[in-house]
C-alpha cells in the first residue's frame, strides 16, 4: 500500500502491520471466516474450544485507541483518549454518527491525532463504541451506511470509496478532504475520521486501528 498520496500521509509501524497480517494468516489457517473479512475473534478460543466474540470493556476501550508511535510517516500529535461514561455513551454514538440510532451501545471512546507542524490540519479521529451484541453493532454499521448513502448536505454527497481492512465488516466514504472509514470487529464499531488523508492513507489507519483493538481484545500489549 502506498503511503505517499498526500504529504505527511500516514504509514503502519511495521509491529502493527504484522499484527493485521498474521490475524490474517490464523484465519485463513484454521478456515476460519467466510471470505467477507477476518473474524478477529475466531483464534481466541475459550478452554471448550469455542470462538469468543471480539469485545472491549472500559479499559480496553481506552487502550484500543492508537498512539503516536503507530505511525511510522510523519510525526503526530493529540490530546489524551477520553472515555465516554456508560450513562453518555448513546447521546455521544448518536452525535457522532450524525443521528443514527446507537441501540445497545454499552461504552465508547475517543481520541484524535494530528501532523505535527501541519498548516492544513491533517489529522484523524479514532471513535470506539462497543455494543451487547454483533447484531446490534452490525445494525449500526447498516444504519450509518444507508444515511451516508442517502446523505446531501452543504458539501454535497458523500462517495463509497473501497477500504480492505480486514475487520468483521468495512465501509468507507468521501467527500471532498474528507474520508471516514467504519468498521465492525465483533461487538465493537469503529470510526476513523480523516482529514487531508486520501482514501489511501484513511485504510492504513484503519489498519493500525484494528491492529491495536486485536492486541488489546485479546489480552496483549499493543506498545510492547
């Protein structure tokens, strides 16, 4: 994947980037998924040897969202990541993606990084919203892609651009320095909101998103 389309773009730190890969791999090893995206939670196994949902709690909602040092082009900058209290979470799912129903968000989290020295405010939002169940998060998921879709506004409509991520599920669009891309990995929807990045640059940071909230699901580390 390139990462030069705009100027400071961002890039993978290469830990991460193998983070994607081998979930990748594991699922394509163990027949895992059903070819429409990786199943993050198919290699977490419990000790009957069921998959377990891929799910964040408070904690892990904060820990999920990436840091600086994720980005290996450029030097970012932001301000600390704020949990959403429980009681807020709904009001603050539904402001952020612009009104669509957030039914069974249980917590969310959020975070936004910058370029250093940047005269253009290039820059991305990373939101986490975990939900009671995969249906719930993927009806949300449903819902911002048909209002997105439907979608005119002062800035005109928004275009669906292509985002291989390898989450659960994936939707991206565009419109003008903008381009957001939506995710669902189990029970938890993420958005990465980018200004001045190219469809490029907002797939590769999507990818360090999904890299951390892996790690971070799964028990580990995303920094070690």
């Amino acid at each position: 994947m390139s990462t030069s389309r705009c100027a400071g773009g961002v890039g993978m730190r290469a830990g991460v980037r193998g983070i994607v890969v081998a979930a990748a791999m594991a699922v394509a090893l163990t027949g895992c998924g059903d070819g429409g995206g990786t199943d993050p939670g198919a290699g977490a196994a419990g000790g009957d040897g069921a998959s377990r949902t891929t799910t964040l709690d408070a904690t892990g909602l904060v820990n999920a969202l990436p840091v600086s040092s994720d980005f290996d082009n450029g030097t970012f900058t932001g301000g600390d990541p704020e949990l959403v209290p429980a009681a807020e979470a709904a009001s603050f799912c539904a402001d952020k993606l612009e009104d669509v129903d957030c039914a069974g968000v249980k917590g969310a989290s959020i975070k936004d990084l910058v370029l250093a020295g940047s005269s253009s405010d290039e820059g991305a939002t990373f939101t986490l919203y975990t939900f009671g169940s995969e249906a719930e998060a993927t009806a949300v998921l449903r819902a911002v892609e048909k209002a997105r879709k439907s979608s005119k506004g002062e800035g005109g409509p928004f275009t669906p651009v292509k985002a291989e991520t390898g989450a659960d599920e994936t939707v991206a669009f565009e419109r003008d320095d903008y381009v957001g891309v939506y995710m669902r990995i189990g029970t938890v929807v993420s958005y990465v909101s980018t200004h001045r990045f190219g469809p490029e640059q907002a797939e590769s940071a999507a990818q360090v998103q999904l890299g951390r909230l892996q790690v971070v699901a799964g028990g580990g580390d995303p920094d070690a």
